[in-house]
C-alpha cells in the first residue's frame, strides 16, 4: 500500500491547506513591500521571514485541519457522498475559508495602524467591543468590506467545485489505512506547535519588521490570547531607564525612610516609624468586596440604594472618600491591594507567568508573625487566584479540594466544606457562607494563639445578583440593587458576628472594593468611575473622615503606618496621611490607557507611544484636553516605566531582595 500524504479522500483538505498557505504567503509578501524600507532586505534575513513564516503557517493550518481530518478517519466508507458528508463537508469549508479571509482582511487593517501581527490589542479588541465596533464602522466601509470577504469566498468555493475537488472527495474508494498516516501528520503537527512553538520563535532577527512578517497572524492572535500582556517598552512612552528611577527614588528616599539598594534600579527601602514602641500587631481582616462603586452608598450621596451597615460604618471607622481602584477587573485590583504596584498594561500579574515568590504586603505580615490566608467562595483555580496566592505565602480557603499541585507551593488548601454551605451560585458561595468560614478559621486561629492576616473576596454583589432569600427588601436575581443591599447586609451581620469573639478586640477589619461596578466609558478614562469606598474599622487612632486623594495601592501601607510599623518594603503605595497635598495621586487604567491623576489634572499614556493630558471637570465628569506638562509626563512614565521593569526584570522577587522565600 502507497502511503500518501492526500489520498482521494483528503484532496478537499488538501485544497484547503495549500489556499491557506498561498493566501498567507500573498499577504506576507504584501507586508514585505508594505514596508520594505524598515525590512532588512538581506537575502538570508528575507529567506528567513518566509521560510518561518511557512513553517509558522504549517502549524497554523495544522489546528484547522486535525478537526476535518479526524472526521474523515472515522466517517465510515459507503456513506462517502452521502447528504449528511456533504452537509458536513460543505459547511466546514466555508467555515475555514470565512475564517481565512476575515482574519486576512483584519490582518491587514491591523497592520496598518500598528505595523505588527495580532498581538494582545486584537484580544483586547473582544472586551472593549462597542468602542471597537464604533471605531470600525467610523473607519472603513463595513458593507464593502462584508461584500468582499463573501466575494472571495464564493470564489474560491466555485474555483473548488471547477477543480473537481469535491467531486474526488466524494467519489473516493480510500480505506480507514490510508487515511490514518494524513490524519496522524496533522494531529503530530499541531502537538508540536501548541507544547513546544511559542510565537517568539518566529523572533529570528534583531529588525522587528522581519519577524512580524515571519508571523502567522491567526497563530499570533491566539497566542497573545493565552499571553495576553503589551510590552511596556515597545509600545509606551519611555526615558531612560535610570531617570525613571532617579525620579521615583526622589520620591520614596525621604529624611527618615531609606532605600536598601541606592546604586541599583530599585525602590526597596527601609520604612522607618518613630513610635516603634507602641507597635501594635492585631489581626486583620481584609475584606475585597467585589464591584463596589463609591456612589452606590449613601455616604457618597446616594439615594436610591439602602445600604444602612455601610453607611453607619462611615460614622465609625477610619473612612476614605478620595480613593480611586486602578483598575476595571477583580484581578486588578487583587494586583494592587496585594503588590501595591501601578497597573501594567494587558493582562494583570496575577494571570501572569512568574508572578509567585514576589515581594507582596504578605511578606510584612510574615515579617511581623502573622499566618496568611486567602478566602474565595469559588474554585480558586478561576483567574489563576491560588497559584498566585499560594505561590506568594497565603493559605487557600476554597471550594476545591486538597492541596496546591505545585510542589513549590507550600502553603495549605482548606476545602469550605459542603456542610458550610447555604447558598451557591456559578461564582461561588454566598457572603454570608464566606464570612462565616472566616470566623471559623480565625476561632482556630485564636485557639493556637496565632496572628492571622485574612484577605477575603466577595462575589454576592456579581451577575447573577443571587443570594439567600429573606435577606434583604429586593429578590435574589433581579439586579445589582438588590446584590448591594445584600452585600451591606452580610457585612452588617458580619461584624455583628465577630464583635461577641474574645479576638475581636485585637482585630482591625479593613473593607475596600476591588473596582467599580462600571469602569467603561467615552472618555479615555471614565475617573469618576474609578472611584471606590475604603473603611477601616477598630482602629488604634479616632474614627474620621479622610479626603485626601489616593490610590488603592496606599491602603495597606496606611494601615501598616496606623500600627506604628517599622519594615522593608518594596511597595508603590504611601501613607495616606503623610502625604502632602503636592504628593497626592492616583493611578487609573484599563488594559492599553494607563493614567496618573493628580488634583484635576490626569495625564494619560497608551499604546503607539502616545500622550494625552487632560483638566478632569469632577462636577460633569468630562476630560478636556490641555497643553501637556513634561514634568507631569515625565513623572508618570517613570511610575509605570519602573513597575513594568521591576516586573519584568525581577525586581519584584524575594531572592532579588536578599530576602529567603
């Protein structure tokens, strides 16, 4: 028996891998000439473009090709021809080919603007969608555009049919042996490319223009979905690297606190606090509440929604009226609260490779004796929670099972059992059901005489908005108003709970949102939408109202100040009420803007390395552009420059610091 790798029966698939490689070619030959003036055009560095480039496009076609291929393996042999084949046989390949030309068509828009193969601006593109679409339909003409790709399509399906190719597929006498050496190229192919190919492969020459055109769009697309992070340095504003950190170390070098490593890119310092005597070490309870936007409460002026537990929390507690999340997801602000560092663009840290044994505010509890736990309702498996938890020191409470499966990880998993449980939706047990596992937890805690630091994520105030009924005035499902409500209402009956423990007077329980309930807007950052609530109950100092601007970043060195700490701290964040007016700010992003908001004034970095700077008009909450100020520009790429490098250069990492893990 002839081995073949098309027998008669895979001739349609032949016709699709060969159509895609061509077109993928015309296109890559299109880029070349596109910009042959920033091309090498060596012979050798040309020759490598196309010669990656056809590997990169084998892989590519590889994934589309296994599916059909295994069809035709297993689809038994007199039914060749059949309706049913031809059903199947006919919508797959007008699958395959809308999905080549669309993404051609995308390519080549995508090109235009960024001179690059799809990289996590196309994947961010499906998040911000009613920008994009907006953007889209301002841009090009979307009917023509439509026309086009079907144009070709129903070409290449006529060309298709004018071969024969379907009628070679159909008619074919190929047996279940021959079609298994084609069907196992392609499934061997595709192993390869998804466990051992990354998209930097393609990353030949030190002309970057001669690796994008080396790229397959469709494959690097893909990539940056599971990768999805921007690189600072290629796509931001930038100064010297040196000056980005002179100008922060300005800031974070004072007459008492003093960096630890003055000679070297680095802001680790030794805080200093005066009144090292009267240190004090109670547990602490931080409770991240999920969506909580400043003007839902009443505090902050609303009216429409009862949330009574809060706002009488305003009278008795440490309260924060100016503090702005940095973010727009849960992750975001996790990655603030926890490494109290600026955003860095695409996807936060916490989803990132790399991102356990870094310097977190869980190094100072560890400093200070305390054990570190991580409460979540759900399965922290979610948005990579336990891996970057348990990898940075923290004990795991969740809804999974046994322990952490990186061996490297040695902290614990604790199951919140089923007999815990009243109420459980798609993101996890309620917040009645969490808090009550706190309180379990801190009582075994407090049996064993141990100092515990508790970071407790909420989810009730989430869609669906499903909670225990005969809680609260709305009912459980109907929207955001009542999940509100009902999140007052379990941190009310919380502390309520834990006022009757014998630990609860050495115990602060600081509560702050991880970002607002909507963060999107027009603007290229909507600010006011930014603005979260941050209570701090039971504190040594007297309840007041503090309105100094800050960033989420700042709440835990606060609280480390209020207890009259003395550590070392690799952390962005300051104390709030050290700041003086001058040094008040807060950084604002999403995925590609990242901002520096100082007064009324934000200033607004994004991708292609451009600027905006912008007067924030707090009362219509409008950004008008005005004249930008270098020093004010100057100040907020250092911020961002130095945390994406701190990051990227482990700078973040305990061994970095000396420090054992």
């Amino acid at each position: 028996m002839k081995i073949k790798l098309f027998p008669e029966r895979f001739q349609l698939l032949k016709r699709f891998v060969f159509t895609f490689i061509a077109l993928s070619t015309i296109l890559r030959f299109c880029f070349f000439i596109w910009s042959i003036s920033e091309v090498d055009t060596s012979f050798f560095k040309i020759g490598n473009s196309f010669v990656y480039g056809f590997l990169y496009d084998l892989g590519t076609i590889s994934f589309f090709s296994v599916p059909y291929a295994l069809y035709l393996l297993v689809f038994p042999k007199r039914f060749y021809g059949s309706i049913v084949d031809k059903v199947i046989t006919y919508f797959g390949y007008t699958l395959g080919l809308l999905i080549f030309a669309f993404s051609f068509f995308a390519e080549v828009t995508f090109w235009e603007e960024f001179r690059r193969r799809f990289n996590f601006i196309a994947v961010d593109y499906l998040i911000y969608t009613h920008e994009v679409i907006d953007n889209i339909n301002e841009s090009y003409p979307i009917p023509l555009l439509i026309g086009a790709i079907l144009l070709i399509v129903a070409g290449l399906i006529f060309l298709t049919k004018r071969k024969a190719v379907f009628t070679a597929t159909f008619n074919a006498s190929t047996t279940f042996k021959q079609k298994l050496f084609p069907t196992f190229f392609f499934i061997i192919i595709s192993l390869i490319f998804g466990l051992f190919v990354t998209n930097k492969g393609a990353e030949f020459s030190e002309n970057r223009y001669n690796n994008e055109i080396a790229k397959t769009g469709i494959y690097s697309f893909f990539a940056a979905f599971r990768n999805n992070e921007l690189s600072y340095q290629e796509f931001y504003k930038t100064i010297d690297e040196e000056e980005a950190f002179n100008t922060l170390k300005e800031k974070y070098q004072t007459n008492q606190d003093q960096l630890l490593f003055p000679n070297n890119k680095s802001i680790f310092r030794k805080v200093v606090n005066n009144d090292t005597l009267n240190e004090k070490k109670p547990n602490v309870i931080f409770i991240c509440v999920e969506s909580l936007s400043a003007k839902y409460l009443g505090v902050f002026g609303d009216t429409l929604i009862d949330t009574p537990n809060l706002d009488l929390l305003a009278k008795n507690s440490l309260v924060f009226t100016n503090i702005f999340a940095t973010g727009t997801r849960t992750v975001r602000g996790m990655e603030a609260i926890n490494l109290s560092i600026p955003p860095t663009p695409g996807r936060s840290i916490v989803k990132r490779k790399n991102n356990t044994q870094l310097f977190t505010i869980g190094e100072v509890f560890k400093e200070k004796g305390y054990i570190r736990n991580f409460f979540y309702g759900g399965d922290g498996y979610f948005d990579n929670m336990s891996t970057f938890f348990g990898g940075n020191g923290f004990n795991i409470i969740d809804r999974s099972r046994g322990f952490l499966l990186d061996a490297s990880v040695k902290t614990k998993r604790i199951p919140i059992e089923d007999n815990e449980v009243t109420f459980e939706n798609a993101w996890g047990v309620c917040d009645e059901d969490i808090y009550n596992k706190v309180i379990k937890e801190a009582d075994k805690a407090f049996d064993k005489n141990e100092k515990f630091f508790d970071f407790v994520m909420t989810t009730s105030n989430h869609r669906p908005y499903t909670y225990p009924e005969g809680r609260v005035s709305t009912p459980s499902g109907k929207d955001r108003q009542g999940a509100l409500q009902y999140t007052d209402f379990a941190i009310g009956d919380f502390l309520n709970k834990i006022k009757t423990k014998p630990w609860y007077k050495n115990t602060i329980v600081l509560i702050m949102a991880d970002h607002c309930a909507y963060s999107a807007g027009h603007q290229a950052l909507d600010v006011a939408n930014y603005r979260i609530p941050a209570f701090i109950v039971n504190t040594p100092v007297p309840n007041q109202k503090i309105n100094k601007m800050a960033s989420q970043i700042d709440v835990m060195p606060t609280l480390f100040s209020i207890l009259n700490w003395e550590y070392n701290s690799n952390l962005f964040g300051k104390d709030i009420f050290s700041m003086k007016p001058e040094e008040e700010r807060a950084f604002i992003g999403n995925y590609r803007k990242l901002g520096l908001l100082k007064g009324n004034k934000l200033m607004v970095l994004s991708d292609q390395k451009k600027s905006n700077f912008y007067k924030w008009e707090k009362e219509t909450n409008l950004l008008l552009p005005i004249s930008e100020d270098k020093e004010f520009l100057k100040e907020t790429i250092s911020y961002y420059q130095a945390s994406d490098y701190l990051f990227h250069h482990e700078g973040l990492k305990l061994k970095t610091l000396g420090l054992e893990n």
